[in-house]
C-alpha cells in the first residue's frame, strides 16, 4: 500500500526517519527555497528517490489545503511491536512510558498527541485494533512528522494493559469523575502506562476498570472539559516534569 505525505515538515521528518519505503517526491513549480525544503531535496537525492516538478494544480488531487507544495510517494505506516517499546525504555535505562488511546476518533486529536508524546520522550504508543484513528498522511500532518519517530501499535489493549502490568507499569487512567483523583495527588514518577479515552464518551468500561488509578485535571472555567489532545498533553508534561524534565 502506498500513500502520499505532505507538508514541508511531516515530509522532512519522514526522510529523516527513514522508516518507509520512498518512491517519489513532487515539488511545486515556483516553490520558495528554504532551509526545509533545501533539506529535503538534500535528503531525496542522497536515498536517490526520484523528484518532480509539478503544476500547483496537481497538488488538488491530494485534497488538502496545507501541502505547501510538497508531497512525497511512501510505503503505508510501520506499526511496532510492545516489545520493541519495553526494548527502547531499557536502552535509554529510564523507567518506561506508554501512552495508551482508547478509540480516539479525531485525526486533529491524534496528531497533537503524538506530537506531544514524541516530545516529552514517550516509549511507545498502543491503539486498539478497531474504531479509532490511525496513522494516516492527515495525522502524519498534524503531528508535524512526530509520528515517524515514535514507536506506534495497534493491538488489543485489554491484552496489552495486562503485559505491561506483568512488566510492573502503573496504568492510570485520565478522566473527569467523582471517582478520579487529582492529578497533583497521583504519583507519576514509576513504570507508567497513561490511558486517554475517546472524545465522547471516554474509555470504555473494560478499559477502565483495567485502570490501577484514575486521575482528573481540575478545571474552575465555564467549559465543561479540555480536548483529548489538550487534556492528555497536561498529563504527559506533568509526568515528565515528575521525572526531571
């Protein structure tokens, strides 16, 4: 399965990744030079992926907005393995961090998160295996080209919650209840596994009683609650900040 990327910065990201498969580059008649893209044509013509000059018009057939007049032809999403997450946490000697997304539905929501996670140093990042977002050009996009640098799965995650508590990780869940404690109350310094729900109706029932504690950002506006991107965010730079930044 092939696919087209686009957008200056999700494309620079995926070539220095260089975890895809690269078929070809198409660049805009009468593109601005600058140092991203100048990168970027570095990069394409060291792996010797092919490179065309097109018309604007073509860069219709993509039906997005923000290519910025770069699209570049790749292999589909490489998904990983939960080992090779529990792998990175011990080659880097830090306690492991797994950021769990129950059935997130917003591409937008998805994107943000992985952007956040990849910046904050996450391990690894679990999807359940149906009725969710996945790493599609569009997330690619929001994430800014995050997501070729983390380590993504899609599996079953009551499954995957049972493992990495056999592995000794914490699994806390984020959630706005009577039931969820504070956030400044939790302690978030351990093995842990951070688990954000839908944008609806949040995890659901199994995965949550799967949960070891669950926690809430408290909120004093008029807005009933922050964005599963935004309120995820929240928590994965106060467990980083537990950790010493």
């Amino acid at each position: 399965m092939r696919e087209w990327l686009y957008g200056r910065n999700p494309v620079h990201e995926t070539l220095r990744a260089g975890r895809r498969n690269f078929f070809q580059l198409h660049l805009a008649a009468g593109n601005e030079d600058d140092k991203v893209l100048n990168e970027i044509i570095k990069l394409c013509r060291d792996k010797k992926i092919p490179t065309r000059t097109v018309t604007k018009d073509w860069f219709h057939t993509l039906t997005v907005s923000d290519h910025q007049g770069v699209a570049l032809e790749v292999s589909a999403y490489p998904y990983r393995p939960l080992d090779e997450m529990l792998t990175l946490a011990h080659q880097r000697n830090e306690q492991p961090l797994i950021l769990i997304l129950d059935t997130l539905q917003d591409p937008q929501n998805l994107g943000g998160l992985l952007r956040t996670a990849e910046a904050v140093g996450v391990h690894g990042v679990c999807l359940p295996l149906r009725c969710t977002a996945t790493v599609t050009p569009a997330v690619v996009n929001r994430s800014s080209g995050a997501s070729e640098h983390l380590l993504i799965t899609q599996a079953n995650l009551a499954q995957t919650i049972t493992r990495l508590k056999e592995e000794g990780l914490w699994i806390i869940g984020l959630e706005k209840s009577l039931h969820a404690d504070r956030i400044d109350r939790a302690r978030l310094d351990g093995p842990l596994a951070i688990v954000v729900g839908s944008e609806g109706s949040g995890m659901r029932d199994l995965i949550r009683k799967s949960c070891d504690l669950l926690i809430q950002l408290p909120m004093r506006g008029q807005i009933e609650s922050l964005n599963a991107s935004i309120a995820g965010s929240v928590v994965l730079y106060k467990v980083w900040e537990k950790r010493g930044f």
